[in-house]
C-alpha cells in the first residue's frame, strides 16, 4: 500500500502521511510541519524553495519532476508564484 503525499503529490509513501512520516519529495515531516500550518502553505513553501528533492536516503525516481507529479495528483497551484531566489 503507498500513500500520496498531500503537499508534493508523491504518491510513493510508505506509510500514511501522519505519524512523523517525512516525505522524501519535499520534505514535509507530518504530524510536526503540518500541526500548524496548511498542505497548501506547506507546498507553496515547498515551491518556492525551488521544488527540490529532498531525500538523501531515498533516491529521486528517474525523470522526477515536481511538477508534473503535482499536475498527476491535481495539486498545481492554480496561481504560480515566482520563486523566490533567497541570497545565502
Ligand atoms: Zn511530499
């Protein structure tokens, strides 16, 4: 059984998106990231981070792209923010 992660659309979840269950596409640790704040929040943040793959143990399936895995999932943001570049 895998399970679809409700901010990135990763529909590989091992477990259900609760639990501390940490998404290797964006990173979302649920039942912490999400306590306070919406999927939607969630993805924008995730979006405007510049939609990285986030896991360093599980690897990145090959042609990934974050958003056509939002666009599967029918979770593209109807409005798309330019992301924001952050000067390190
Ligand atoms: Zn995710």
């Amino acid at each position: 059984m895998m399970y679809l992660c409700p901010v990135c659309g990763y529909p590989k979840l091992i477990a259900p998106p609760a639990d501390y269950m940490i998404c290797p596409s964006c990173g979302t640790e649920f039942g912490y990231d999400d306590f306070a704040t919406s999927y939607e929040e969630l993805r924008n943040e995730w979006l405007s981070r510049g939609a990285l793959w986030f896991s360093r143990n599980t690897p990145k399936p090959e042609g990934w792209s974050p958003m056509s895995q939002l666009g599967q999932a029918g979770l593209l943001p109807s409005r798309l923010e330019a992301p924001t570049e952050s000067t390190i």
